[in-house]
C-alpha cells in the first residue's frame, strides 16, 4: 500500500467536547459510569477514556451512547454552552 503522506491528526478539542457532554449526560440521568458501561457493552476503562478524551471515539460508539442517553448522536457533538 503506497503512503499518502496523510498523517490522521487528533482534535482533542472535539475529543473533549463529545466526553464532557457524555459525561454530563449519564451525570443528569444519575448513571454510574460502570452501570453505563455496562449498559453500552463497553469495560468501564475505555467509558472513562472517552470521558475524558483520552481516546479517539468512532461514530458508532457515539450513536450507541446517545442512544443510551436518550439523546440524538449530534448533542454529544456540540459545547453545551452553544446549546443554552
């Protein structure tokens, strides 16, 4: 496979962004971050690095979680000081 010279580069901003709000979300329906977890099928390690955007999350991952919130995938997406 020929190199592109495309090196993937991470937006901890959006990384941040999508955790705080996850975090915030399962927080306000008073879910503790292993019953969450364990509700998306997830060990609650990887639940905390996405959290706190230690990680890359694809967007299945954030559809499945909003789903579990009750909530559309985008909210996860946008600050929450831009949805007051």
């Amino acid at each position: 496979m020929a190199k592109t010279g495309y090196k993937k580069k991470r937006d901890q901003a959006m990384l941040d962004v999508v955790g705080k709000n996850i975090r915030y979300y399962r927080q306000q329906k008073e879910i503790k971050q292993v019953k969450f977890a364990n509700m998306c099928n997830i060990e609650p390690k990887m639940l905390y690095s996405y959290e706190y955007g230690k990680v890359e999350i694809g967007v299945s991952m954030v559809a499945l979680i909003a789903k579990q919130l009750g909530l559309e995938p985008n909210v996860l997406l946008i600050p929450r000081e831009e949805l007051k």
